[in-house]
C-alpha cells in the first residue's frame, strides 16, 4: 500500500470552502492535522478505525431494538414497529445533522444546553473532537448519532399498538431536541453541569436508558390502555420469539461497540469494557430466566432475553469503570431488580406494553447506583483517565453525584417528553391516539396497508371478545373476505 504523506482536501466550513491539510507520520504511523494559523492535531488511525467500526455496530442496534418490540407484540402490529426502526434512524440523523450535534457538542454552550455552533455541521470535520484529542471531531459526530438514534426508538415502544405514524415523525424530532440533546451536554460534555459535577456514565445510564425508559412511561400514561387492557384480549404471548431473539442477538452484538467504542480509542479500557459488557448480559439472562422459571416451571427464551437486555442496561453507564466480578452483580442486580419491576404496571395501572420503564429506566438507575459503588480508578486509568472512583475506592460522595443524575434525567424527560404529547395533541393532524376500530385491526393494515407476514391468523385476532365491540369486527369482515390468504 502506498503512503499518503501529504494531503490537502476541500472541505466545507462555516459556509465556505477551505483546505485541509492532513499528513502522515512515518514514525508514529499517525494522522497530523495542520490549521492554516498553525493548530495541530495528532490523531490514531486504529482508534478511528476502531470508533467507526463500533459506529456500525450500534447502527444494527437500531433494527435490532424493532425487532425485539415487533416479535413482542400481536402480529397485526408487527410491521410497524420495525418500520419505525428505521423511521427514527431516519429522522435522528436529519436532526442531528441540521442542530442536534451541535446542542450536545458545541464547546461554547452552556451547562445544561449546547448553542448552535455547529449548526448544520459547520466546523466539524478535521478538527480534534471533545471525547477524545486522538480523533477527528467527524468520527466523533458520526458514532455519537448512533446513540442519539437509538434512544427515542425505545421510547417509542411505548406507543405501540395505538399511535398514528406520521405525527410520530414530528414526536422524534422534538424528542430529540428537546430531550435527549440537553441529557446528553450536560451528561457528556465537558461543559455540562452533570460532567463537572464528577458523575460517572460511560456510555448512557442516563443520556440514553432512564431518558428512553421515563418518556415510554409518560407515553403510556398519555396514550391510555389498549382496548380491552385486563382482560383476556390482551393475554397474549409474544407472537414471534424468533424475532425477539434476532432483536436480542443484534443488540447484544451491537452493544460491544455501544460500550467498548465509547472508550473513543482502541486500548485496554475499551476491551474491558467489551469484558464487563458480555459478563453482565449473560448473568442478566440467566437470572430473569432463573426468577420465571420458579413460577411456570418452563425454560423462557423471552424470559433469557429479557434478563440480557436488563444486563446490557445496567452495566452501559460502568462498563468503563467497573471490573469483571462487579459485572456479575450488576447482570443479578438488573435481572432481579427489572424483572420484579414489570409488576409496577399493574400496580400503578398504566399499559406498558413492552415493559420498557421496567428494563430501561429501572435498569439505568440500578446500573448508576452500582457504578457509584464499584468505579474503580484503577480501571479508568487503563487509557489514562484519572477519577476518584466509587465507594470500593472510599469516594463516597459519588453515590450522591449518581443519584442527582438519574433523578434529574428521570424528572426532566418525564416531564418534557409529557408536555410534547400534549402540545402535539392540540395541533391539528398531530394526535397521536388512533381510533379503537384502528386498533382492533391492527396499525399495519391501517397506517401503512402492508403486512410482516401473510392474512393467516388474521381474522382470528379480529373475533369479537367477550366484552363486546363486535360491530368493528363485523364491519371488516367483509372486506378481508375478498383477501387471499398465500401460504
């Protein structure tokens, strides 16, 4: 291969173009960037290579997430929720292009909100990033609009079943700009008020678990319950364990570079990270299969899953932080802790159909309280960080740090993402609750007129219930008569 040692290549920035001047160091085998005021940067090709790597696995994470809520839901509803996948992953990168970035990143913000420095990616190219000096700010951009997509896609299992999908278009964008940018700058960036602050998460306890979970639950409250919510209507098991165990796969998979690629580099911390990462998602599988297995005496494959998706949660905000044998407790604590936290719903009465209050928001909270106790200094500096650690280090403030975190991002988006669905609710074409014949026929024969699978089964989940409403069912039983049933 050829060396490229000198490089000079037109970019755009701040609305006009200009040269930037990359070169190689033979000794080093480094990337140097040079300003034309003499600015320097001096960055790794193996941690770029290793940030962008990781940015295509957290990408597969997205589908994955709409695989997992697809497979837990009716089949009439199957479709939709892995077209939304996309659809967000869509929205999230227009959004993050045109000011999103630039809300969470901006070095000139303040320390709850970034400004708009780097509106529609202005200045964010060669220049070093804020995570980590040894990477272009462009690399840094492009891996953390993986996490800012991934996010409001869990939230919005929480409308499952009963929303329109084109107002969820706008709920995205608004989300995220409202939600989860100012989470993430004050979580993130050197700025903010929760970095200064000394809180501990490496890779979105709060930014991306809490904020996701607490919004799925002010989505249920504000969508209200399904049609025939208590009875045996909604009795179901999941309706493809298939594609939950696809979800599972491409998330846990994924989740090695949601958490080894937040180390920003490819060194010791970030393997350690992927270490812990597998160690607790393994543990949580075994533990909630364990807790559910005492009650029907069956081995449950959604019930592994479940437990490896509370694992995967608790550990993200200490993954960089935390040793091997802290990373089985936190697999228990978030197998044990989730699962009993799904029965919250029954409790307090709202329809969390895919229990992600449960996983997310509990299990984000159960992981920064055991990062508070278990960070270990020891660990951070394995790339050179330098922290206090937790109480395992006999820093014992840090458990108040964690706990004004998770409290603030579980307040704020509860609160934000509710006054979202309320503004939307009074703006004309942006009600979000569908119609109850909607519901009964399913979101993918109404909202988008194309089907995951074929018509078999069908006209089953259509029969009227023993609650009545047998007028919906009469109404469309006549036109899905006409309807061939290909096997």
């Amino acid at each position: 291969m050829p060396m490229i040692t000198d490089s000079w290549i037109p970019a755009s920035s701040a609305g006009k173009n200009t040269m930037v001047n990359i070169t190689s160091d033979p000794a080093s085998a480094s990337l140097v960037w040079t300003s034309s005021d003499g600015e320097t940067g001096i960055y790794s090709p193996g941690d770029i290579a290793w940030v962008l790597a990781s940015t295509a696995l957290v990408w597969i994470m997205v589908p994955g997430v709409g695989f997992f809520y697809s497979g837990l839901l009716r089949r009439k509803n199957a479709l939709s929720m892995i077209y939304l996948s996309m659809m967000t992953l869509a929205v999230v990168s227009f959004q993050w292009f045109f000011w999103g970035y630039s809300l969470a990143f901006s070095d000139t913000g303040s320390s709850f909100l970034g400004d708009l420095k780097h509106f529609g990616l202005m200045g964010v190219l060669e220049r070093p990033s804020m995570g980590n000096p040894r990477i272009p700010a462009i690399v840094f951009c492009i891996y953390q609009l993986m996490f800012a997509a991934i996010t409001p896609m869990l939230a919005v299992g929480g409308f499952a079943e009963r929303a329109h999908l084109g107002p969820l278009i706008v709920f995205v964008f608004a989300w995220s700009t409202l939600v989860y940018d100012p989470i993430a700058c004050w979580t993130w960036n050197s700025h903010g008020w929760g970095f200064k602050l000394g809180n501990l998460d490496f890779a979105g306890g709060t930014p991306v678990h809490i904020s996701s979970g607490t919004a799925a639950l002010a989505i249920s409250f504000y969508m209200r319950k399904r049609r025939g919510y208590g009875t045996e209507a909604l009795a179901y098991k999941p309706h493809n364990t298939t594609f939950v165990i696809l979800g599972t796969v491409l998330l846990w998979f994924g989740w090695f570079g949601f958490n080894g690629g937040s180390a920003l580099a490819a060194n010791l911390r970030a393997a350690q990270a992927c270490i812990v990462t597998n160690l607790s998602a393994s543990v949580g599988g075994l533990t909630w299969m364990l807790w559910d297995y005492r009650i029907e005496r069956k081995w449950s494959a959604v019930g592994f899953c479940s437990g490896a998706i509370a694992g995967l949660v608790a550990i993200t905000p200490g993954s960089g932080y935390v040793g091997a044998p802290a990373a089985v407790l936190f697999g228990f604590m978030a197998g044990t802790v989730c699962n009993f936290a799904t029965q919250l719903k029954f409790l307090v009465g709202y329809d969390d159909s895919l229990d992600i209050f449960a996983s997310h928001a509990v299990g984000g909270i159960v992981g920064n309280i055991l990062t508070a106790l278990f960070a270990q200094k020891s660990i951070a500096a394995f790339d050179g960080t330098d922290i206090a650690g937790g109480w395992i280090d006999h820093h014992y403030i840090q458990l108040a740090y964690h706990i004004a975190d998770s409290s603030a991002g579980l307040a704020y988006s509860f609160v934000m993402t509710t006054i979202i669905l309320w503004i939307m609710h009074f703006i004309p074409g942006l009600r979000l609750r569908v119609p109850e014949q909607t519901e009964l026929i399913g979101i993918d024969e109404c909202e988008m007129g194309e089907y995951a699978y074929d018509f078999v089964g069908l006209q089953t989940e259509l029969q009227p219930q023993s609650y009545g409403h047998s007028n919906s069912y009469e109404l469309r039983n006549s036109e899905l008569k006409d309807r061939s049933s290909p096997i």
